[in-house]
C-alpha cells in the first residue's frame, strides 16, 4: 500500500513519538509498503513557546496538498494535532478522503501544566481534531477507555514495541556509586512529574539521562542529581543496563517506551499506579507501582532482572506495525463500506 503519515514530532526531536514513528515507518517499508512521511524536515519552521526544541512548520498546506496531491496514498495517517497534522486533515476532509489518528500523548494535562488553561476546554478540542477520523489508535486499554469516557468516537488500540537486540543487559555501564543506581530516561520537563523522583528520599545516586527546558534549572536546584544529557543507542542501553531500579514518575503519559527499553535491559520500574505503567508494567514481577514512589522503588529494588527481560522479548516493533496496519483505512474499502451502508 501506499501509506502517508503525517506527523509534527520528529527528528531531531527526542521521545516516544519519534521513535515509534520512525520503527513504524521503517517496519512498513521492510515489509514492502511505500511510505511517504509528511513531517517539519525540510519545511521552515518556528520554535514553539516555552519548549524552542519542538519547530512548528507553519503555513505548509499548499506544499503539504501538492505532496499529497503526487504520491495519491491509499491510508492516511495523522500522528499528531499539530500544525501538519491539521493541514493534512483539512486536505482529506476536502477531498472526502478517509483517514485514521493517533493519540499519542495527553496533551490537555501536558498544556495545563505549562498553562492556566482548564483540561476540559483542551479535550474538546482535541475531541473535535479526531471525530472524522476513521478510527484513532490509542498504545494501551486503558487510554482507549479515557478517551471513551471522553466522548471520542471508534477508539482502537495500537501498542507499542522494543528493540530487544539494542535494549539488552550486556555491558552494563558501570556507575561509580555507593548503593542503589536509579535511573530516569525522558525529556527534563514539568509534564514528565520529574521532580517527583528528585525529590525522592533514596539511598545510592539518581541518574537523568535526556534534556529539556527545565535541565539547567533542575540541575542547579539539585546539585546530588548525575544529569548525564542525551544517550543514544546502545550507548543509552548501557547507562540504562547499569541502572538498579528505572523509575518513572510521569502521570500523564498515555504508554511509556522507555519502560519496555528498561525491561529489556533488565531493569524493573518503579511508577505510579496511571494510564501507562499500569499497562506495561507486571507488577512484582516486571516493576511496582505505588501511589507512594518511594515505596516502588524499594519493592522494586528486590524483582529478577531476567523477568523483566523475557517480558520486553515478547514485544516486537513487528507486532506493533502490524496493528498499526490492521488499524488503516484504505481508500478503497472506505468507499465500498459506505456504498452497503
């Protein structure tokens, strides 16, 4: 099939969304898809407000039309509710074209957090970007009954994967600490609840491997805290490998990747009992969850390492891909559907 993806996250940006996009799209063309990515590369772009590492192309709708217009997609697929997304979604409801969403992130407690602005005004809409769409995928159970209870319409799960054969516990990288390593993979952001693990009472040291707007303030703020930057690859693995318990504070993420990399690391996760860890995490066997973080870690600090690596082994980009697929909606069948209604 001829696929189009519309998203505004991606290189150089960081976090789940990128990563899942890119694995997405390098799984389709592996399995013989031809993938066109609608994405800020190439385009101008403006630094957003108050977070200047995300770029805003702005204004692209006739250059997007034209794109769109050349490579004539059997699926469109609209990752994001950004500025792309919106043009893309203009274009097909002009052309009476299907398409399908994602809702990757909750966005309405991402933008309260930064701004006076109450969730219900942002979930409606948000609720008003996805109603045409076809279907909107959504990484776990419990998001997609969120969204339900929220008044979205045809909410279907699209889950997520790992690369088991980057994410391993081999050469682990050594910290030089006295007592327990716990490390924090993820943007250094207010919406990632991260001063709720620095501000933990822990023996050993805590790590924070990734950047954001708050590093430099949080860095000065907690001078005991190791912030390492940005880790890629195997490099990350490694810092992550040599971690004792991998904790994640954030209460409004909607999945988590960096859990299933710990996992496959052999490292179990401490979290919040919230949409997120409690779909990806097996508790006392792959992490603990706990309204009391501090008491999640300790609990976790005692899990097998090697259950949480035969966990993450079972969960492959492949499968993930394959959902996303199943989840499309072609031209084609659209049509004939609507012609039996």
């Amino acid at each position: 099939m001829r696929i189009a993806i519309a998203t505004d996250a991606w290189t150089p940006q960081v976090n789940g969304v990128v990563t899942t996009l890119g694995q997405t799209r390098d799984h389709l063309v592996k399995a013989g898809h031809d993938v066109l990515m609608l994405t800020p590369e190439g385009r101008r772009t403006f630094p957003c407000p108050t977070y200047p590492e995300i770029r805003l192309a702005l204004f692209q709708g006739r250059a997007i039309a034209r794109e769109l217009d050349e490579f004539e997609p059997d699926c469109v697929h609209i990752a994001t509710e950004g500025a792309i997304g919106l043009a893309v979604r203009r274009y097909c409801i002009k052309r009476d074209i299907p398409f399908t969403t994602a809702y990757h992130t909750q966005f309405p407690e991402y933008v309260r957090a930064r701004f006076p602005i109450p969730v219900r005004w942002t979930i409606a809409l948000l609720r008003r970007f996805h109603k045409p769409a076809v279907r909107t995928m959504v990484p776990t159970e419990s998001m997609r009954r969120t969204l339900l209870e929220r008044g979205f319409e045809n909410v279907v799960i699209w889950s997520r994967g790992v690369l088991t054969d980057v994410f391993k516990p081999d050469e682990a990288f050594e910290y030089d600490a006295q007592g327990p390593v716990w490390v924090y993979v993820g943007r250094v952001a207010v919406e990632k609840n991260i001063e709720g693990f620095l501000d933990l009472s822990l023996p050993g040291v805590k790590v924070v491997i990734g950047d954001g707007p708050d590093r430099l303030r949080l860095s000065k703020a907690y001078p005991d805290v190791r912030f390492l930057g940005y880790k890629f690859g195997r490099d990350l693995a490694r810092h992550i490998a040599g971690g004792d318990v991998f904790v994640f504070p954030s209460k409004t993420d909607t999945f988590g990747i960096v859990m299933l990399e710990a996992m496959a690391c052999g490292v179990p996760v401490a979290a919040f009992p919230v949409t997120g860890p409690i779909d990806v995490v097996q508790p006392g066997t792959t992490g603990c969850l706990d309204e009391d973080l501090t008491v999640a870690c300790a609990r976790a600090l005692e899990l097998n390492r090697w259950d949480c690596r035969q966990y993450a082994e079972s969960r492959s980009w492949r499968r993930s891909t394959q959902q996303f697929v199943d989840n499309l909606a072609p031209r084609d069948t659209c049509l004939a559907d609507a012609r039996t209604a």
